[in-house]
C-alpha cells in the first residue's frame, strides 16, 4: 500500500501522527479490506506504515484485526520506502531477510525491478 507514509521519515512526530489526546491516525485496513487481501488477492501485504491496521481503533478491535492477520500464516513488510518510485502494476520485486528461529521481525531487503 503506498501512502507516502514513508515520506514523513525520520520524523518520528510526524510518523505517530497523534492528536491532541495522544491517539495515533495513519492509514491502513479494515477488517473488510483485509479479509478480501488475504482471503482472495495477495500475499503478502506490502506498506510504508508501522502497523496494516487503519489507527485510531479501540485497542479489542485492534487486538482483533492482528489475530485475524496472525492466524492467515501470511508475513507482511513493514516501513518500506521509495514506493513512489515503482509503478502500480508490471515491477518484479525480490524480498530477501533471514528466518530468525522464534523471532517476530526482522529487516527485509526489497528490490524493485522496473522494466
């Protein structure tokens, strides 16, 4: 998903995106979009900002929509950069990272081939 998010780096202020109560708000999906990505499109999902979740959310809907994504058996790449500079449609992308036994993230290195 490109946002241009990931122009908002490295301002971490601007990045969080909080409201005067301190509520976080930046892009991202509804439990609707996700099931159709997921269930029906792609895999994996791919985007500039540090959750897929669309913010500000109540914290159960939240814990909701990362279940959901953690029970799909999918990975996702978070904070990615220069999205602006690959085409909707027709760019070969390689992600390369290493599997880290029992860990829950790790950097990725992805290239994007625009023909």
């Amino acid at each position: 998903m490109r946002t241009d998010w990931s122009k908002r780096w490295p301002d971490d202020q601007a990045l969080a995106n909080k409201d005067a109560a301190g509520v976080f708000h930046y892009p991202g999906w509804s439990m609707p979009v996700l099931k159709l990505l997921y269930e029906e499109r792609a895999s994996p999902l791919r985007h500039e900002t540090t959750t897929r979740i669309r913010v500000p959310l109540r914290p159960k809907t939240i814990i909701s929509l990362e279940s959901y994504i953690l029970g799909t058996n999918h990975y996702q790449i978070e904070m990615l950069a220069n999205l602006d500079q690959v085409p909707e449609a027709g760019a070969l992308v390689w992600i390369t990272f290493p599997k880290v036994e029992n860990g829950s993230g790790f950097p990725a290195r992805v290239i994007a081939v625009v023909p």
